[in-house]
C-alpha cells in the first residue's frame, strides 16, 4: 500500500462517519456539478465556432462562385471586421505561381497541398499580423489552387471566455451547494443512527435494557436500512430485557426455592450439634432428614446448573437408539414409584430409529416426564402410557390434568401449579426436559388428553 493510500485510510478512520459521508456526498455532488459545467463549456464553445465555420462556408462559396477562373493573389484585403469576410486569397500548388504581393494569411505546406489536390479541405486557427485570433477555411479553388478565406474570431473566442468565466462561477456555487447538502444529507441520514447511539449509551450507563428507539410510522415493508436497522436493534434489546428478566428471575426464584431447605439443614444441623442432649430415635430422626435435605439441596443445585447450560456439549453426541432409553428409563421409573403402574409400546418403526444425542441427557429428559407422569397418578390407578411411533414419544397420566390458566406455564423454571405445592420437587424436572428437547432439535409439548389427564408429546 502506497504511503498516499496509507494516510488516506488513517484520515478515515479518525474522523466520524457522519464527516466522512458528508465529505462523500459532497465530493459527489460537487464531482457532478463540475463535470456539467465542463461539459457545458464543451458544447458553447463548439457551437460558437461551429457556427464561424459555417460562415466561412458560405463565404468561401460565395467568393468561389463571384472570382472563378481569376489567378493567384489576393481578393479581398485585410481583416480589419469582426465577423465579416474580409480576408480571402488563391494560392497555387506551385511556389513559382505566388503574385508578387505578399500574401494576408499564412500560406503553409497543407495549403500547397490542398491545391494540389492532395489533401481535403479544412478549418484551422491563425493569428493575423496585427495580432488579432482568426478562424481559417483552406479549400480547393478550381485545378491547382486553393482558396484561404477568414474570419476574426474575437468575439467567439470573448464568448468562450466569458461562458468559461460564468461557469466556473456556476461549477464554485455548485461545490458550495454540494458541501451544504452533504452536510444535510449525513444529517439527516443519520439521524436514526444517532438515536440508535444514544440509546445504546444510555442503556450502557443505566444498565436497563427497557429503553427504545422511535422508529417512524410508514407502511410496513418499505422501510430503510437504517430503519430496519433500528427495529432489528429494537428486537435485540426486547431478547435483552427477557434474558435480564429471566436471569432475575432465575436468581429470586432459586434462592427462595433453596432459603427452606437451607434452613432445614441449618436447623438439623444445629440440633446434631447438641446430640448428646437427644435420645438415640430423636438423633436417627434428625440424621435422616439432615442426608434427605441435603440430598434435595443436592439435586436442586444440580438441576440449575443443567439449566445453566444452554447447548449440549459436542464431544459427547453419539447415535442412540431412543427405544432403549425409554425402555430404560421405564425400568428405572418402576422402581423408583413401585405404587404407580407403566405402560411401554414401540413400534416397528420406532424400535429402529437412531438419532444423533447425548444418551444421559435424553434419559434424564424421559425421566423427569414419567416422574412428573407419576407424581401425579393416583396409586393404584389407571397406568401411565408411555407409547414411541417412530419420531414422536407420547407420556400420558391419569392424574387431574392440567388447568387451563397454568397450561402456558408448566415448563417455566420453578412454576408449580396450586395443585402441586404441597408434592415433592422444585419445579424445574419440565423447564429442564424442553430445554434438553430443544438442544437435540426436539420439541416438548402439554395438552390435556381427552377422558383426563395429561398428555406430554415429544418430537424429534
């Protein structure tokens, strides 16, 4: 990179983006207004002498058809007229023909040339002796001789200049007018970003992701980038406000849910203390509900830190066959609630699917839905169905279902419904099963089955 091309990066980059697209927008503009009136002048001037040589057309004519078969020499005298046909000569194709009298015009070697037939007729600019600008027209006069007739060109060559001069006055009012609506133009243009900015300041100082941008009213799908820009910005901090939302909510919920059991075990804890003040059943007693507690806090620190964790961890991904797992998973369920009957049917179809996941993870999510399955069917009731078609594992209770106020709830992290606070758990077995659902490209839904009940589907 050259050294010009290496301090023009380093300018950009020091100057704010509304200088550099004003600086833009006015190199542009003013880029343009030069280039018309340069092309402006291009024009006046060749219509200006296209139109003295169309005089000195008519003018050679005229003299050819009034002076035919007169000699070399001089025809008409000095060019002392603006714009009138003053000067004409014949000049031979051979220096030995030339009159005696000196010849106006300049009598050059395209000239003999012309005479003798050699070259075509054409336009030139001279100067005359007196110092004065002429425009020329050399043509052939009859065999072996040219015509030269001119015409001074003062006042073409003072229009030229004067359209020179009042363009460059045009092109100077065209740059400032340029600067000015390139300064308008960043204005204006960035306006929403300038609003985007401050906003995202303000949420940096204030840390409070409610703010927004005012974007401006249109029919929808026309709008800007720059628009489309603040409402994608608009959205981010929507995500961002329901993340900040979630997180507190995650933080009160989990330390309420963990201020019983602590005390609990704090409780317990203190009374072990003081244990030769109790009799042996008392100290057992106090033992069992000190390992239970702790065993309670134990999983529900657990759970929060498989919630923590947003994406399964790639290295451990392998093919498993979910027809094993639920079989697995139904054993295992049976021996943890021996009072509550399993159902398992697989299909054909399922009985061969094979799909990429983390094995533990996908038994924990089976686990935590019969669990919940059972928690709430009635010992010794109807079974819990658990049924695998081929992409899709259906667990069914015949508990007292779900109401439909806390339907939209059930898989949010610590929701437990009236119906649930007095059995065990934290509520987090559902928030916990979605979100390993959604990290193997499943989804987990809740719906009461028909007869009653609840009725959990999951779809690979």
């Amino acid at each position: 990179m050259s050294a010009r091309r290496r301090l023009g990066a380093r300018w950009r980059r020091r100057r704010p983006l509304r200088t550099r697209l004003a600086v833009a927008a006015s190199a542009a503009v003013a880029l343009v207004a030069v280039g018309v009136c340069a092309a402006a002048f291009f024009v006046i001037r060749y219509a200006m002498y296209q139109q003295l040589d169309l005089n000195l057309t008519q003018s050679a004519t005229l003299t050819t058809q009034q002076n035919r078969g007169e000699p070399p020499g001089v025809l008409a005298g000095e060019c002392r007229f603006l714009s009138a046909p003053a000067c004409a000569q014949i000049v031979p194709a051979d220096r030995t023909a030339d009159p005696s009298r000196p010849y106006p015009l300049p009598v050059t070697a395209p000239v003999r040339e012309v005479a003798a037939g050699h070259r075509a007729a054409y336009y030139s600019n001279i100067t005359l002796d007196d110092g004065h600008p002429a425009r020329m027209l050399t043509t052939p006069f009859g065999r072996g001789k040219a015509l030269q007739v001119a015409l001074r060109a003062d006042t073409v060559e003072k229009g030229v200049r004067q359209a020179a001069g009042l363009l460059v006055a045009v092109g100077g009012a065209g740059v400032l007018l340029a600067a000015g609506l390139g300064y308008g133009v960043s204005r204006t243009g960035l306006a929403p970003v300038a609003r985007l900015t401050a906003t995202a300041e303000r949420i940096a100082a204030t840390r409070d992701p409610r703010h927004r941008i005012e974007l401006p009213e249109g029919p929808p799908g026309r709008e800007d980038e720059v628009t489309r820009l603040a409402a994608t910005f608009n959205t981010m901090l929507g995500e961002l406000e329901q993340s900040v939302t979630a997180q507190r909510r995650l933080v009160a919920d989990a330390s309420h849910e963990l201020r019983t059991p602590l005390t609990a075990l704090r409780t317990n804890a203190e009374l072990l203390a003081r244990a030769d003040r109790l009799s042996p059943a008392q100290r057992e007693r106090a033992s069992a509900a000190l390992g239970r507690q702790l065993r309670e806090v134990t999983g529900l620190v657990g759970d929060l830190i498989e919630l923590a964790r947003d994406e399964e961890p790639r290295p451990l991904v392998e093919e498993v066959r979910p027809a094993a797992l639920l079989e697995h998973a139904v054993a295992t369920a049976r021996t943890h609630w021996p009072r509550v009957t399993f159902t398992l049917r697989i299909d054909e179809a399922g009985a061969a699917v094979s799909l990429p996941g983390v094995p533990a993870r996908l038994s924990r999510l089976l686990t935590n839905l019969l669990d919940n399955a059972a928690k709430f069917s009635p010992p010794g009731g109807p079974p819990v169905e658990v049924g695998f078609t081929g992409r899709e594992v259906t667990v069914r209770d015949h508990g007292p279902g779900i109401a439909p106020e806390d339907l939209p709830y059930v898989f949010d992290r610590f929701y437990r419904a009236e119906s649930a606070r007095a059995l065990p758990g934290s509520g987090l077995g559902l928030a916990m099963a979605r979100q390993i659902a959604r990290a193997h490209g499943a989804e987990l839904t809740a719906e009461n089955a028909p007869g009653g009940g609840a009725l959990f589907r999951l779809v690979f």
